[in-house]
C-alpha cells in the first residue's frame, strides 16, 4: 500500500474508508518505525498496564508476512509515541 495513503490513517481501519483518520472522543498514540510507520493506534479504554507493555500489532506488512506481527512499545518519556522493536511471526 502507497505509504501516503497510510499516514496518519488509524490502524485497523478499512483501506477504503474515506473517513480513517482520528476520531473526536477517542485517545490514540503515534506508531513510529516499522512497517506501521505514519499510523494511529486507538488506545481508548486501556488500563495502563497495557499501555506500558504495548502492543503486538497484525500486519502483512511485518518480515513474516501474512500472518505476522510488529511490535511496538511506549517511548521512554513521551508515551503518546510508540516505537518500532521488530517484527514476530
């Protein structure tokens, strides 16, 4: 997928829905590096639990393919960004 179609769309939605962006009333966080690069993930309703332990994440897009996972983390000192640490079959 083109990657200016992806940035700043909200993981998880629809390739073809107009409206992919953000959404008022939600919380979201900023994926960064990695194959989900440029893309929102919404994080409304988590405990801060899991927002410290992050997120194993679908994509086609991961080394594995089809099938595997990116896995992201919150920065240290700015958790509204969460960083790229590789890629999980």
């Amino acid at each position: 997928m083109d990657e200016q179609i992806m940035r700043g769309r909200v993981y998880g939605a629809d390739h073809d829905d107009p409206e992919a962006g953000r959404r008022h009333g939600r919380a979201y966080v900023d994926l960064v590096g990695g194959p989900l690069d440029g893309l929102f993930l919404d994080v409304t309703g988590w405990t801060a639990e899991q927002l410290r332990d992050g997120v194993a994440l679908a994509t086609e897009l991961a080394r594995h393919g089809p099938g595997g996972r990116a896995l992201y983390r919150p920065r240290t000192g700015d958790p509204r960004r969460f960083d790229w640490e590789g890629d999980s079959p």
